[in-house]
C-alpha cells in the first residue's frame, strides 16, 4: 500500500490532518503494518480502517435453509407436448 492511499483512506475515514500526518512519520520510520496503524488510531479514538475481524460478521454469514425457497427449474430444451 503507497502513503497516498492509505492517506486517503483515512481521509475517508474522516481522520483529522495532525493525526493522518503523525502516522504517516511513524510509517516511515517502522514501515507499514495495518494492525500498528489500527492500533494508534484506536489510541487515537477511531475505529479500524485498514483490518477486519472477521468473527465480527459471523451473524451475517450464517444462513438456514429455510429463508430461501425453493425454486422448480425450466427445462431448457423445447418439449412437444400434444
């Protein structure tokens, strides 16, 4: 990931300017880790941007049988029928 995009995505994330550019120095002196950038924002009082949890979304992907009904497919060749 280039600075500039994670720049922006923080911009997106509505970050203020001091706080973007103070993670920007601590990028370049210790690299990118999107798990040390998570951290100094929640340090900063922001929510994650660049991890997802994914046992987070486990409500959303589970899913019964029973919330989708059944469909009776069509034959997808011609039938002559008297």
């Amino acid at each position: 990931m280039n600075i500039s995009d994670m720049v922006f995505d923080m911009e997106l994330a509505g970050v203020d300017a001091e706080h973007i550019a103070g993670i920007v120095e601590l990028c370049k002196n210790k690299g990118f880790s999107s798990e040390m950038v998570d951290e100094e924002l929640i340090k900063l009082g922001y929510p994650k941007i660049f991890t997802i949890e994914y046992d987070d979304y486990d409500e959303y992907n589970s899913f019964d049988d029973e919330d989708y009904y059944s469909m009776e497919k069509f034959s997808h060749k011609r039938q002559l029928r008297d």
